[in-house]
C-alpha cells in the first residue's frame, strides 16, 4: 500500500480536526481581547459546525464535478485564509465570519480526502489506509486543549490560528506533488433545492441545539432553529423520494453495510462528541486541576487510539467487521461510564490507564465502520457515500456537545445548585448508554459483511451453510 496519500491527506485533515477544538481554552483571553464575554464568544464555534453541516453535502458534487484532488487543494486554501482573517480579527462579527469561513474550507477536507483515498486505493488495503486517515479524528481534539492552552498561556491566541499557514502550504506542496490526479466524472445538474434543505436541515439542528443554552440568546431561537432543521429534515427526505438527481442520495441507505456502519457509527460518535466536553470540565471544575493539567491527562486516549493504527487490520481480518466492531462498541461504552466513578481522590495513574483503553476501542470502532461503510459501495456512489456519513459525523459530534450541556443543565437545576460532580457522573452514565445502543445494528449484519476489506474469511454458520450440490 502506498502509504504517503492517507499520510498527506491526515496531515491536512489534522489540521482541521485540531483546530475546530484547539480555541476551547483561549476563548476567555479572545473575549477579552475582542471586548465580549466568552459565553457570547461561543457563537465562533457554533458557525464553524454550522459551516461544516451545510458545506458538507455540496463537497460530494463538486469532487465529481471538478475533480476530487482540485477541490481538496481548494479547501486547504479556504481554511488558510479563513485562520488568516481569524487572527486579525477585532471585533466579534468579523472573528465569527472568519470562522464559518474556516468551516466552509474544513468541510470540503474530510469528504473530499476520504473520496481521494477511496478511488486511489485498493479494497483489500482499505482497512490500513482508513486507519492512517482516521488518526486526525481521534488526535485532533484531545490534543486541542492542551496545545491551545499552552499556545494563548506562553505565546498569543493569534499563533493558533497562524499556524495554519506553513502547515497548509506544505500541504499544498505536497499534494500538488505525490497526489494522484483524480479525474471529474459525469454528473448531473446540482439539486440546488436540496442542498438548501439540507443546509436547513443541518445547521438549524446544530446552531439551534448549540445555543439553547446560551444566555447570549433567548432560549426561543433555538428552539426556533432546531424545529426549522428538523421540519427541513422531513421535507427533504419527500424531496428525495421524488428528485432523479438528490444532493445526497437516500438510497445509498439501502446498502446494508453502509446503513449499519452510518447508524452505529452516528450512535457511537455521539458519546465521542460529548467525552471531549465534559471531561476537562469534571477534571477542572470537580477535581480542581487547571487547564493544561486535565489536557496532559486527557491526551492519554490519543495514545489509545493511535495503537490501533498498528493492529487494526490484522483485527478485523482475524474476526471479521461484525465481531470486532460488537466487542469494541460494548468495552467503548463500559470505558465511558468508569469515568462516573472517579473522584479527586482517584489517582491519576487510574484514569491516565482507563483513557488510553477507552481511546482504543473507540478508535478500533471507528476505523471498522469507516471502512465497513464502504466495504460494498460502488464507485459511482462513492462521493455519495463520503458525504453523507462525513455530514452525519459531524451533526452527531455536535449532538453529542450539545446533549452532554443539556444533561448538566438540567441535573444541575433539580439538584438547585451549581454544577456539582454528581452531575458529570450522571452525564458519563447516560452517554455510556447511548453509545451502548450503537452494536444494534452491527449485530443484525452477517458475519461475512465486508470480507473482500477485512480479508477475514471465516465459515458462515453450520444452520445457514449451503447444501452440496446447490
């Protein structure tokens, strides 16, 4: 397997991962600076989801229009420019514009990327070159906190967002160079109409159910914008039913392995999205450590994840997708709900050691349904695929904030008193069996789904094999 495209399109793609978590820590000095409260500065981070759900769906058309490996360049300059305006920003409006900016160009990275992975790679080595590509996703936001935090204490909040120039015209170089050239196919007229339900129907989901909870705006706004997402949702899937040519086609959905990876995967990642927001929460303000000591603590699941890297495909070609993937989700969920037991009298050796086993088998979970989810997808349908399960990656990441948020809000109101620990353990109990609910539909697969990926060719079952002769 040529190993220096899933490596250059990681790097790319840390680059965006990283830094939709990295401001986390800086977002009080940037108010500051700015002249805001950080809770109004919040409103960065919604338009960078906002972006990334509506420019998601689109990023799959244009692949096949202009050409996967152009486009991907394009997006690497957006996001450059877009950190570019971000750092010289000075006042709220022009920082929280330069941010959906970013989103614009960071939403055309991870589908994109993954479409060229797709179309330069062979199926039997899928399984090493989506785990290569999976690292950003795993890395990127545990090592945010931390690398933001130490960036705005010893340097300046500018220096997050500079960084991303020298990394994005080595990206550019390198891509230009070693990126195989990926030609433009025939496409269709671009469903406009669809694209804006789905604009609707994403971003109203997530900004509605990320400001709910924002004194900044009346609780009806969200409320507002979450109803018109979901109304979007339902006029979209008619809409779909009945266009020759949708922006993103439900149909997709009719392959098996491709619905079970996207419902698992969307269940599991939900958990994922929340683990990132309320650990160095419980960590600082349950445990009382500061922000660099919880980020040096919660950086111990990249570790994690980063092991499966080396043993990923030997895994799944010795079990198959279906096994793998049940005995991942169920010690993933068991891993998240330890963390409702700690307290500050817990040393940290345990949690250190129960994080990096937790980063593991959830990354072995998502390395098996990225490839699972294209295991059986034709090519003709292959940017349909990455751009609908890029789309619900990221909603259901920002489900998953927003859901961890709502959980301490309303624990923290029945108990009348400020956030306590008991309301974190609550949190981590209620997301353990959310995640839990993610092996569902990777139980009802066959054994041998995805064998021509995972290379894993065991017998199907004595009562279902065939008889002689037929």
């Amino acid at each position: 397997m040529n190993r220096i495209i899933p490596l250059i399109l990681a790097v790319a793609l840390f680059m965006e991962q990283m830094d939709s978590t990295v401001i986390a820590t800086a977002l009080p000095t940037i108010a500051y600076d700015l002249g805001v409260s950080p809770i109004t500065l919040k409103l960065a981070l919604t338009s960078y989801m906002v972006a990334l759900a509506m420019f998601i769906p689109i990023s799959g058309w244009m692949s096949d229009r202009f050409g996967a490996k152009k486009v991907f360049r394009l997006a690497i300059c957006v996001f450059v420019i877009g950190s570019i305006l971000c750092a010289i920003s000075d006042s709220l409006l022009q920082f929280v514009m330069s941010r959906f900016l970013q989103g614009m160009g960071g939403a055309m990275m991870t589908p994109v990327g993954r479409l060229v992975l797709l179309r330069t790679t062979k199926r039997s080595d899928l399984v090493s070159a989506m785990a290569l590509l999976t690292i950003p996703a795993l890395v990127g936001p545990l090592t945010g906190p931390p690398i933001g935090g130490f960036i705005t204490t010893y340097f300046s909040w500018h220096w997050i967002f500079i960084i991303n120039v020298p990394i994005g015209l080595v990206g550019l170089y390198l891509t230009g160079v070693y990126l195989p050239e990926v030609p433009p196919m025939e496409t269709a007229r671009m469903d406009w109409m669809g694209f804006l339900l789905t604009s609707v129907a994403a971003s109203g989901v997530v900004f509605g159910l990320s400001v709910i909870g924002l004194p900044a705006l009346p609780p009806a706004v969200g409320i507002s914008a979450t109803i018109a997402g979901f109304i979007a949702t339902f006029l979209y899937i008619r809409h779909a039913a009945h266009h020759p040519h949708p922006i993103l086609n439900l149909k997709i959905f009719n392959d098996r392995a491709f619905r079970a990876s996207t419902t698992g995967g969307t269940l599991f990642r939900v958990a994922t999205g929340a683990i990132p927001f309320l650990m160095p929460l419980m960590l600082q303000l349950g445990f009382g450590l500061n922000p660099f000591q919880s980020g040096l603590i919660t950086f111990s699941g990249a570790i994690g994840a980063l092991t499966v890297k080396f043993i990923a495909r030997r895994v799944f070609a010795l079990t198959g997708f279906r096994t793998a993937l049940l005995v991942a989700g169920m010690l993933g969920a068991a891993m998240t709900a330890v963390n409702g037991f700690y307290t500050p009298e817990t040393p940290h050796i345990w949690i250190i050691g129960a994080l990096l086993a937790a980063g593991f088998f959830r990354s072995l979970f998502f390395t098996g349904v990225n490839a699972l989810g294209y295991s059986e997808i034709s090519d003709d349908l292959a940017s349909q695929a990455t751009s609908m399960a890029s789309a619900l990656q990221q909603v259901s990441l920002a489900l998953g904030v927003a859901f961890a948020a709502f959980i301490l809000e309303m624990s923290s109101m029945y108990s009348g008193s400020h956030l306590q620990l008991a309301d974190f353990h609550l949190a981590f109990f209620i997301v353990a069996a959310i995640s839990l609910f993610s092996i569902i539909p990777i139980f009802r697969l066959d054994p041998l789904t995805g064998t021509a990926v995972s290379g894993h060719h065991g017998r199907r079952p004595a009562e279902v094999q065939p008889e002689a002769g037929e």
